[in-house]
C-alpha cells in the first residue's frame, strides 16, 4: 500500500469497503436521510426462533403474508441475489404543524397526513442507486420501503442506528421514533458499522401503560390483532366488539405508543413537503367523515396512504367509533 507523507502526517489510502461507507452515508445525507447505518448481509440466526414463536401464536392476526417467504424474511441474500449489505436509512415524519383531529377529534398515525411514504421514500432510494452506480461502478441491488419480507427493525439495530423498544418499535436516542425505516440491499462489499447492544429503555413500561387494547404483551413482542392500527388498516372482517370505547377516535394507524415515549421528546419536524398534510383533510369536519362519500374519499386521500382502507374500510372505522 503506498502511503504519502505530507508535512511529516502520513496519509494512507482509504480501503474500498471504508470509502464505499463515506460514499453511501454522504449520499445519505445529501438526499436528506436522517441516519444510515451499514449492516453485513446474511442470517438473522436470533430472530429466528423469535419470529417462529410470534407466528405460532398467531400474534400476525389475518396477516398470513408475514408467514410467507420466511427463509427470505430472515436471510436477505435470498431475497436479493449475490446480497452483500444492507444499508438501513431513517426518514423523519414528525409533523411541524397542528394536525388536522384537532378540528374533527378524528385521528390519523401521523404518518398518514401527507403523501403515501412508500412513494416519496422509493423515489429517493431509486436516486440512492444511480447516484452510487455513478460514482462507485456497476451495483447490483434493490430498495426496500415496508414493500418485502424484510426485517427492517432488525437490521436498523444491528447497523447501530437504535434499539427496539418494548413497543417493537426502532428507538433512536436522537429522534425518538417517528420516522420511516428503508433499506438498500446491495452486492457491494461495505465497512459495517457496530450494532447497538445496550436497551436504552430501562424500567420504563409507558408505552405498555399506556396501550388501550393490551396489545403489548411482553417486552418487544406485540400482539398485532389487538393493535389498533392492525384493527383500523389490516383487518378486513367487523372490528371485535371486544374494541368498543378502546379505539380513542383512531380511524387510520394509531400514535399512542409513540406519544407517550419519553425518548420522543427528542423528535423534530420533519422537512418534507409532500408530508404536509393536504387543505381538503384540513377542512374535514367529524361530519363530514361520518358522511365522507366515494367522491370526497378520492380528492382527500389521492395520494394517501389511507387508500389502503379503501372507502368501506375507512367508514366501517368511523361507524364503529361514533356507535360507542
């Protein structure tokens, strides 16, 4: 290795995996990721037993699909071939302004307010991958965005860029926890980062406390068919009536687990202009989502992640709240 000296300070050449790290956690930046942190791909030997465990107990409700692909779910080298690293990105979504549920006491995730996150992230990380085509060669990989079996959570920790909460949630200790998870998944040789081993949680059980449904069952584990978001956007069939005067006028997504964290004290608005929610969800009324007609549902949620719901699916939540 050649080594130049400049002013008796010898300067020696950066190693491809080290330079390839500053080449993706700069593009990061510029394209306004909050963290990046680098992870080796292959096996998540210790969420293996975990994951199995949760299914068993049918903890997914009726989301067979996370027993789908569990091999792929668990080892990303299947999922995308000749996989080498994972590049685990944040993306703050924490609102500047007042929300909207402050005039109609309906409630969405905050999340749900702006433009669908799948879309603006994956514009960004399809830039992520040209930009490093360009300045570092032929790459070949894939951006994900809450779209595969992926164990986003799992691999953010383990590229040290938080832990998981008793919520399940990824807690950073700079920003709490309202922001995307995504991820490049890439046949580059990358120098990892150190994962972060210490639970920054303690005795805090706020979260747990907090939870109107009991859907935290234990530490980290969730019962996804008691979550109020399982409730309000995956469940298909009538809302248990078990749920009556539990939902807290959560219609799309739920926050409380969030808001009560004291780690999100440290959250910052976020600084994305399709995150903004927009002037006609502003305007909504508690009648006007009793009475939301196929029209409306189509102007204000155009670009939503809300459309998941779909029409019926969003009244049957409003309906089910306003009959407590």
């Amino acid at each position: 290795m050649s080594v130049e000296k400049i002013k008796d300070v010898y300067l020696y050449p950066m190693a491809p995996a080290e330079n390839n790290a500053s080449i993706i956690k700069s593009t990061a930046k510029r394209l306004g990721f909050d963290f990046c942190g680098i992870a080796k791909a292959g096996f998540l030997e210790e969420e293996a037993p975990r994951l199995e465990d949760w299914l068993n107990r049918n903890y997914n409700g009726e989301m067979g699909y996370l027993s789908n692909h569990f091999d792929k779910r668990l080892d990303p080298t299947k999922l995308v071939e000749g996989a080498k690293t994972v590049v685990s990105l944040v993306y703050n979504y924490y609102p500047s302004n007042e929300l909207p549920a402050e005039k109609s006491d309906i409630k969405l995730a905050k999340y749900a307010y702006g433009e669908d996150y799948h879309f603006v992230i994956r514009d960004k990380l399809n830039e992520f991958l040209e930009i490093l085509r360009e300045e570092i060669g032929e790459i070949d990989g894939r951006g994900f965005v809450d779209s595969a079996p992926v164990m986003e959570r799992q691999w953010a920790q383990k590229a040290g860029l938080g832990w998981l909460g008793k919520n399940s949630l990824l807690l950073n200790r700079e920003m709490g926890s309202f922001f995307f998870l995504s991820e490049l998944i890439i046949d580059l040789e990358v120098a990892p980062d150190t994962p972060l081993a210490k639970d920054y949680c303690g005795t805090c059980t706020a979260c747990i406390d907090a939870c109107p449904t009991d859907a935290i069952v234990d530490n980290g584990v969730i019962d996804a068919s008691r979550c109020i978001s399982y409730l309000t956007i995956e469940l298909k069939e009538a809302i248990p009536n078990e749920f009556k005067g539990k939902m807290e006028n959560w219609v799309f997504g739920c926050d409380i687990c969030q808001d009560v964290c004291p780690w999100n004290r440290f959250s910052k608005p976020h600084q994305e202009p399709r995150f903004q929610p927009n002037d006609e969800l502003k305007e909504l009324s508690k009648s006007d989502w009793q009475e939301i007609t196929e029209e409306t549902f189509g102007k204000v949620f155009k670009k939503s992640a809300v459309k998941r719901t779909k029409l019926a699916g969003l009244k049957r939540n409003v309906d089910f709240l306003t009959s407590n």
